[in-house]
C-alpha cells in the first residue's frame, strides 16, 4: 500500500471520528434543551386544589341529586347515582367547593364500580351559570333549581365543557361500544343540543373496563382539550380543538353519572398556570 492511499484512508477516518464527534455534541445539547423545555413546563403547572377522596367529601365538594350515595374509604370516593333508569331524579352530580380561573390540568384515579353497558359518565370542566334570569353565574345560588338534575337544566343553562367518557347509548347491549364526545354548553337559539358536539367523537376506545383503575389527565386551554389515559398495561392520548369565540375561562368543576352509573375517584387535583395564591389545604 503507497503514502498515498494510507493518507486518503486516515484521513476519511479522521472525517467518520469528526461527524461522529459532532453527532454526539448535538445530541447533548439536544438532550439539555428538551430536559430544560420539560422542566420549564412542569413549573408552569402550580397545584391549585387537592382531595384524596378518603375522607370528608363535603368538606371539598356539593352533590346536585338527592337520591345518590357517596361513601369514602382508603380506596377513595365511591360516588354512585340513582338506581332507577331513565329517571331523572337518579341523575348526579358533584361540584367542587372551589371555582378555578385560566387554563387548568385536572388529575385523577377513576375506576367504574358498575357493569352498566348504558348511560354516561360526564366531566364538566369549568362550569358557570348563563347569568340570565335565576341562573346566576355562581351555580350555587341555583341549587336548589337541580335538585332533580334533568340534563336539559345544565345545557340550556350553564357554559361549561362537557365530556362524555365510560359512556354509552341509551339502549345498548355491547360492553365494547363505549364512546368518548366532547361538547360546549350552552344552547341558544342558534345552537342546537347536536351542534354543541366539538369533534371528532372517539368510539369502542378499549378503555374504562369495570373494576380497572385509570389515571385520567385532562389539559384544557380556550384553544384545546387534551386528554391521557393510563390503566390497564397501556397510554392512550386524544385531542380536540375547541370552538372559537366565547370561551369557556373560569367556574367549577363537576362529575356527572346518569342514573344507575358508579365510579370511585382518588386524588384529585387541578392544577393551573401562573397562580400565586396558595392552594388550600385539603388533606384529610
């Protein structure tokens, strides 16, 4: 082998040991700046209200129903609506004490306590009254208006998100034919029930099976919904864009069953962005 060619073969070395070099300086950097991008976005999060659903449930939360029960215990917060279905006074819902303001990410541990293949159970994020006639936009002053909680008294009159999840058609008898819908309260005269639906409804997602604990992560800016799942060995991720125009910015947070649903809740949390006031203590 001459000078030569061993000049060109340790110089094309030389050039491999450089870029690899390189590669490896930009992954670093890479890495530090992704490691900084999650650390800088974790510390916009502050954690605002926290429950562990183990102790006094009044003490963070109201209920609109009067035929439901609630019973707390290490496992967390049993909340069971009516037995009786398609009637309206077995509807349920729990409203936290406190109202939240701003972009909000919403934790908790959800486990279906029934083995219904019908009915809803629905998240309301941010919920306030439309602010005409009775309908106050504290929910509180109207109480007594849901003690039967007919859904049509929260859509025609609250603004709020509304999510369906572990939830089902009326008449079903497919355990798998589950559904994920998102709507945006309330209807007017140009809205109707149908056109509240913000898209894309998600069906048969898997999810949500009896007895199954779930962590559920909601974010919900104006602009969007985002949802993770994980339970059951897996993380499944959805996302909606929310309308445009009047967005929904403040209110409390509620959990709906329709009559004969149950499910237990455990440590919950909201958290919201750039809050400086302390958050209260909740611990029971």
């Amino acid at each position: 082998m001459t000078a030569t060619q061993l000049e060109n073969i340790f110089k094309s070395v030389r050039q491999v040991l450089g870029a690899l070099l390189l590669l490896s300086i930009v992954g670093c950097a890479a890495k530090e700046q992704g490691d900084t991008t999650q650390s800088e976005t974790a510390k916009e999060w502050k954690l605002q209200f926290e429950d562990p659903c183990t102790g006094n449930w009044q003490q963070n939360w109201f209920l609109d129903g009067e035929l439901a029960t609630i019973e707390t215990s290490e496992k967390g917060m049993n909340f069971k609506a009516g037995p009786v279905n398609r009637d309206d006074a077995h509807h349920a819902v729990l409203w936290t004490q406190e109202s939240f303001e701003g972009d909000v990410k919403i934790e908790y541990d959800f486990t279906r306590t029934d083995s219904q293949v019908v009915n809803v159970n629905i998240l309301f994020i941010q919920a306030t009254g439309v602010g005409d006639s009775i309908f106050h936009k504290d929910i509180t002053k109207w109480n007594d208006y849901r003690k039967v909680p007919t859904m049509s008294k929260y859509y025609d009159h609250m603004k709020t998100i509304h999510i369906s999840y572990a939830a089902f058609p009326m008449v079903n008898e497919d355990a798998d034919n589950d559904y994920l819908r998102v709507r945006k309260y309330p209807v007017t005269d140009q809205i109707t029930f149908d056109d509240m639906e913000v898209a894309p409804a998600y069906f048969n997602t898997g999810l949500f099976l009896p007895n199954v604990t779930y962590k559920m992560t909601w974010i919900k800016t104006n602009e969007k919904l985002l949802l993770s799942v994980a339970g059951n060995g897996e993380v499944k991720e959805y996302g909606w864009d929310l309308p445009q125009g009047d967005p929904v910015t403040e209110g409390r947070i509620g959990l709906r069953h329709m009559f004969t649903r149950a499910a237990t809740y455990r440590d919950f949390k909201v958290y919201m962005k750039n809050q400086d006031k302390p958050h209260p203590s909740t611990h029971q």
